[in-house]
C-alpha cells in the first residue's frame, strides 16, 4: 500500500514538473516572439508613413518613374496558385 502512494507522489511530481516545464517554454515562446515583433513594427510603421503619403512603392516619389512604378505594381502580383496556369 505504501509503495502505490510513494508511486502515486511520484506520477504527480512529474506532471507538475512537465506543466511547468510547458507553462516556462510557451512564455519564453511569447517573449522571442514579441522581441521579433518589436523588430518588425518600426520598418511596417515606415511603410504605412510612405503609403499615407500617397507613394505605392517605397523610394518611388508621386509622378515619378514610370517603370519604377510598373515594377513595385509587379511585385505584389501573386507568384503561385491557379491563375498562373493557362487556361483550358
């Protein structure tokens, strides 16, 4: 009888190692991904700066060079999926 209580602390030792285990990754998950979030924010604040200005492509100035322009249009163009195959 002993043995199974001493086996029962045991189990219930090791799963609450495993929560905490879990519970410290998932945290250490949350903070990388808001130091990389932190690095992203700032370029995306820049480019919305740029959009509110009226220029589609970043460096391009309204009016500018017409080939310029024509490329940062392409470059949104999607580059996969079903419109890319030839129709039938």
């Amino acid at each position: 009888m002993e043995e199974i209580e001493v086996r029962r602390q045991e189990e219930r030792e090791n799963r609450e190692r495993v929560w905490r285990d879990w519970a410290a990754w998932v945290q250490a998950a949350a903070e990388q991904q808001r130091q990389e979030l932190a690095l992203v924010r700032p370029a995306e604040d820049e480019e919305r700066e740029e959009e509110a200005q009226g220029n589609d492509v970043p460096g391009v100035e309204e009016g500018g060079d017409e080939a310029a322009e024509q490329v940062g249009r392409a470059h949104r163009l999607p580059t996969h999926g079903y419109n890319l195959r030839p129709r039938k």
